[in-house]
C-alpha cells in the first residue's frame, strides 16, 4: 500500500534523508522511530507529497507522489508536524473547509466531523476559534482532520504528541480499530511503548538512513540476542551457577535468582529443571524475561554510534 524506493532528500548540501526503501502492506503499520533529526517529518511530507523528493520513488495506493499528487492526496490522510495557521478560525469551519477539499458533501462533512470530534472528546470545542485551542487539543484536531475523508492510509507524525494519556488511548485504540478495517498507517513516535503496542514492523532511522527494519520478534534476534530466561527458587543460588554451566550461559544473578539466555528454550529449559529438581532445589518459577522495544532502540543506535565511530577512525 506504500512503497518507497531510495527516496532521497537534499537541503543544499545537507542530505536529511539518504536512500530509504519501505514497503508497507494493507492494513499493517509500520512505526519509523528514530533521533530528532533523523529525517522522520522530512520523510512523510515526502510520500504525502508535500515535498518534492531529490531523488527516488515513493508511491501510496499505486499512486506516484510527484506524478499523481492528487490522487496520493485523496487517499492519505496525513498529521504533520503543526504550524500555527488557521487561528482565527473556528473548528468547525476548518474542518468544513477541509471536507470541501476533499469533495465530501454538506451531509458527509456535518456527519464526519461530528462523530470525530465526538471519539475525541472535542464536542465541546467545535465552535471555539483554533487560536484558543490548547496543544492537545490542536493534536486532536489535526487528528480528525487527517481522519475526515476516511482514507485507505494514514501517516501519522507523532500523533499522541502533547496528547494526556486517556486521550493518547483514545487514539491508540483508533488506529487499531482503523487498522482491523484493513486501514494502513504509517506512525512516527518517541514513545517506545506505543510503537511496540501498535506496530507490525519498525524500522529505525537515523542521520537519513534506516539502520534496522523488521517485526519487533526479528529485531529482538537481531539486536539483543537469544531469549532472556529467569529462574526463581526456594533458598540460595550459590553454585548453582556452576552446577548449570554446561548447560547455559548465567548473565546475573540475585540471592534467589538467576538469569540466563538459551538458544532453544524448548530444549534446555525441561532438563535444566529436571536438574535443579535432582539437585533437591525447589524451583519457584521460570519465565521469560521480556525484552522491550526500547532495549532494542538503544542497541541498534548504540550499534550504529560505533560502527560510525570506527568509520571516522578510519578515514582521520
Ligand atoms: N526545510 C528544511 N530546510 C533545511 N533543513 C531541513 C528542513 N527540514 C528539515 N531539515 C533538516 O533535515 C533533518 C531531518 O529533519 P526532520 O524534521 O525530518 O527530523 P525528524 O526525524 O522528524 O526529527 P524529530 O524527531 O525532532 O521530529 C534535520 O537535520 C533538519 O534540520
Ligand atoms: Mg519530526
């Protein structure tokens, strides 16, 4: 539903999105996370076509975005970083002058806003002037903007921005809903929590590049390693670090606890109980140590920090 190939941006000499490739299925969602200043806006007003590439291709529901700008209009719904325009107006009447953009009819547009206005906790709001509305507030608006005509895919900046948590909730759980309509979304975020909840792939980007692009479970075993596990017993682990060292790898330990990686759970983990249990050891629990996509974040620009590191040693 959106594909990019090598998509390029220059701002004179200064490359802020350096050959980018994504494809992004029908009612999946990507989250690009990535630095500030990694290139996330300058990317998106790219494949909405509000910025003309230097080079590359992108295209959204088939459409090319510098050959068919209006039919990639017509089918993106996009929120992007705010400008303060608009402030004497009222809401109302911006999403009314929206909706005639988008060539919805008077009932469609009265209907539409409404009931989005209304999902947002906006109704209150919708004959207030935008000049006095507070910054979620705007959020939300822009939100309901890029949700007005309905389109197939939507590119989403930072959408929970300056959002509070019920309201940021409020528009995780649309885009889901949105999503199980075989919607297509493109989300940026700083919140690691939100992207891991909402997203089927992530592709991180940093300097212009995409350093990684995968499921988070792909990530995780590229990243940060074979799966985390952690056993809880009755007493102390003392030796039993070296009791199981043939069998796994000890990364930490408490005074009842330990934890360890395994290539293959299914296999160590029954004899390594059966061990413990030979040992007269009463074993609490196992369980998986669960990694987090900000784990994961950390380590694929840490990575990147150093391999360019090495790259500059190398060349000064
Ligand atoms: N119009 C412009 N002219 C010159 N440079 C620009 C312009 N727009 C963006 N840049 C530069 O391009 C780079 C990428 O900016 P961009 O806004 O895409 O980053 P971002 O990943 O969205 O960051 P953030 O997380 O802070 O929103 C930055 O170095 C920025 O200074
Ligand atoms: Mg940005």
């Amino acid at each position: 539903m959106i594909e990019v190939h090598e998509l390029t941006k220059d701002f004179d000499s200064f490359r802020a999105v350096d050959h980018i490739n994504l494809s992004i299925p029908a009612g999946s969602v990507l989250a690009l996370l990535g630095p500030n200043g990694a290139g996330k806006t300058t990317s998106v007003r790219m494949m909405t076509s509000i910025l003309a590439p230097t080079s590359g291709r992108a295209s959204i529901a088939g459409f090319d975005v510098v050959q068919q700008p209006e039919q990639v209009r017509a089918h993106v719904g996009v929120l992007t970083e705010q400008h303060g325009l608009y402030e004497r107006m009222k809401a109302l009447d911006y999403l009314d002058f929206f909706g005639r953009v988008y060539h919805l009819s008077a009932e469609q547009r009265r209907q539409r806003a409404s009931s989005l206005m209304e999902r947002f906790g906006l109704t209150f709001a919708l004959d207030k002037r935008l000049g006095e509305y507070s910054k979620g507030m705007k959020q939300k608006l822009a939100l309901v903007r890029a949700m007005l005509h309905d389109p197939p895919v939507l590119l989403l900046d930072e959408p929970t921005s300056a959002m509070d948590p019920q309201s940021a909730r409020q528009v995780r759980e649309a885009i889901v809903e949105l999503q199980h309509d075989e919607r297509t979304f493109l989300i940026t975020t700083h919140n690691l929590t939100e992207a891991q909840s909402l997203a089927d792939r992530i592709a991180i980007i940093r300097h212009g590049r995409i350093i990684a692009n995968g499921s988070f479970a792909e990530l995780a075993r590229q990243f940060v390693g074979l799966p985390l596990m952690e056993l809880h017993i009755n007493g102390h682990v003392n030796g039993l670090t070296r009791d199981l060292s043939d069998m796994v790898e000890v990364q930490d330990s408490g005074h009842d606890w330990l934890r360890f990686r395994v290539a293959d759970p299914r296999a160590t983990n029954p004899a390594l109980l059966r061990r413990v249990a030979g040992m007269g050891i009463e074993v609490v629990t196992l369980a998986p140590v669960s990694q987090t996509l900000e784990d994961i974040y950390l380590q694929v620009v840490k990575e990147d920090e150093a391999q360019e590191a090495r790259h500059n040693g190398s060349h000064s």
